[in-house]
C-alpha cells in the first residue's frame, strides 16, 4: 500500500516562499504522475499541479508555484513564492498512474496547512 507524506507547510507573511514536500514509501512510484492539490478554507479541493514520472513535463495552475520530483527518493516537491493569503489552504499530494491533470489518482497523503497571514 502506498503512502504519502507531506511537509514543509506552516504560517508565513505575505510575500514570503515555502517548500512543500512528499514523500511516497510502501511502492513504486517512479513511474507515476504525482500531483499537488489545496483545499482552501470552506472551499472545494482544487488541482494547483502534476508532473510526469520522468519529472517531465509538468504542469501548474500557478506561475508562483513550480513542481519537481526526485525519482530516486520517491519525493515530488512544490516551491511557492510571493504568497498572498488567497494561498490559504491544506496542500495534498496526490500520485496514481494518470496523466498529467486533476483525476486519476489513487493515493493521497494527509495534508499539510499553509497559512499566509500578516
């Protein structure tokens, strides 16, 4: 069974960049599409990006916000910069044999809260 786990989020000001990151354990994922989603406060889920097995392509909602993936470590990675408090909002990671897009994935971690407030 495989598992997710995100991290890296937290409170930060506006304007400010974080990292978050997931890592996969109990399978192989080398090869499947892995994706970040956020759920803001009283809001629906909502795609932000994916990318490919090969770590390429990739794609994002946001310029702010690029994905990459380390294969060898089975982790993928979100760098957001100039966070505004619109970017409120749990940040999940997602990895199933998809394409790159908002459905298709079969695993989920547990979420991480990112908080931009002054």
């Amino acid at each position: 069974q495989v598992q997710l786990v995100e991290s890296g989020g937290g409170l930060v000001q506006p304007g400010a960049s974080l990292r978050l990151s997931c890592t996969a354990s109990g399978g192989t994922i080398s090869s499947w599409t892995m994706a970040w989603f956020r759920q803001p406060p009283g809001k629906e889920r909502e795609f932000v990006a994916a990318i490919s097995g090969s770590g390429s392509p990739s794609i994002s909602t946001e310029d702010r916000f690029t994905i990459t993936r380390d294969s060898a470590k089975s982790a993928e990675y979100l760098a957001m910069s100039d966070l505004t408090p619109v970017d409120t909002a749990v940040y999940y990671c997602g990895a199933g044999e998809c394409g790159l897009g908002p459905v298709g994935y079969d695993y989920w971690g547990q979420g991480s809260q990112v908080t931009v407030s002054s």
